[in-house]
C-alpha cells in the first residue's frame, strides 16, 4: 500500500473496505456512516452535560484538542498526570452514561476487526480544529492492555500517524474521513499513533470540526 493512492484529495475511500495497517489493527472505511446522524446527536447530548475543554498535561502544556467523556471512566490530565476518573473534574459530576448507539458501534467495529466480547467502560471524545493535533503517543492508561482501542472519525478529514512499538518507528501516515473507524489491539495494541496538524475544511454535518471518540476498557 503507497500513501499517495488515499491522499486525502483522491475523497473518501469506498465504504465497507477494510484496510490492513498491521497484523491485529485496520481502518473500516464508512463503518460509522450508517449511525453518523444518532452519532451526532449522542455527542450533543453529552456534551451539554460535560462540555468540551482544553486539558492541561503533567508539563504544563494546554492540549490543542478540546475534550470530554462519556461512560464510567473518563480520561483526564493535569499537572498530577494521566488517569481514568469516574468524576467530571470539571462539574465535579460523574460522566453522562454511554449511549446505546456508541456502545453498539463499539462492540460491532471490534468484533468486524477480530476482537469478539469487548466491552468499553470509557470514550474519549475530541474535538480537532483546524491548527489542532495529537502527537504520537500510546495508549496504556488502561489496565488491561488485552482489550482493542476503537477510534471513530467525524467531520473534516485528518491524518492518522500509526507507528511502531518505540517512538522511534518511523510512522504511515493514513488520512481518515467521516465515519471511518480504526480499531488496533493484540500485538499492535502499544504502537505509537497521533494526528497530524488538522487542515482547513468543511464538513456539511459538523462545519470545520473532526469529532473522534476513540473507546477503552480502561478499568
């Protein structure tokens, strides 16, 4: 696979292809569009109850990435660091419940990527804007690093760093679009992965924002 035949230019890949980006870990293209209008929907709904934020990392950095959570657990950090809290520390409420459509989407991504039985107890939601990114970065806040991480996209269009297990992997670079759904775990579980600074775009259902809410069983 060559970078340049899914340039963000050539549009959306087909729906329904599965694409390959290691031994355990794919992108569904299109997975998420047949739910895209309820996904929207549960978004507004919990973010009314737990508004978006910029969090501020153990360094003292305020993450370009607004954020918030649903379900059991939300990830959160400050200068403390990184954790799961079951409390919104902003409202000092626990996080909105999951909605059923999330979960739904959750459980048959993982399942249609070779992971059967996952139940997540935390979502992450990030709101990306145009100048926002995410640097490479794994993912192992959670306990029990046997579970898959799935990754939903809405909106404008990103690129998706996937690394190795060291930072050092040089990383592909795969552009993502409305309603694709990664899903890493097993023996990809721990590699690096990231956005690459999100471009100007709009998108006719979310403006000039990239919604993703990325799923964990964290506790």
């Amino acid at each position: 696979m060559t970078l340049d035949l899914f340039e963000p230019e050539a549009g959306p890949s087909v729906e329904g292809r599965i694409e390959p980006l290691g031994p355990q870990s794919c992108v569904l293209r299109g997975f998420a569009l047949p739910t895209e209008q309820a996904l929207v929907e549960s978004i507004d709904q919990v973010t009314a109850a737990a508004p978006f934020r910029h969090m501020v990392t153990p360094g003292g950095q305020t993450m370009s990435v607004a954020l918030t959570n649903c379900g059991p657990l939300g990830w959160i950090t400050d200068r403390r660091g990184y954790r799961y809290s079951p409390v919104d520390p902003l409202t000092q409420h626990p996080w909105p419940a999951m909605p059923a459509c999330f979960l739904s989407l959750a459980q048959s991504a993982a399942e249609a990527a070779g992971f059967a039985d996952f139940t997540p107890d935390a979502c992450l939601i990030n709101r990306y804007e145009p100048g926002s990114r995410m640097g490479l970065h794994q993912d192992r806040d959670e306990q029990d690093f046997n579970q898959p991480i799935v990754s939903v996209s809405l909106g404008i269009p990103a690129v998706f760093q996937f690394g190795g297990l060291t930072r050092q992997d040089r990383p592909t670079r795969i552009p993502l679009f409305h309603g694709d759904v990664v899903v890493w775990g097993g023996v990809d579980r721990l590699r690096f992965h990231g956005i690459l600074t999100v471009k100007e775009a709009m998108h006719p259902l979310l403006g000039a924002r990239r919604i993703n809410f990325t799923f964990r069983k964290a506790g």
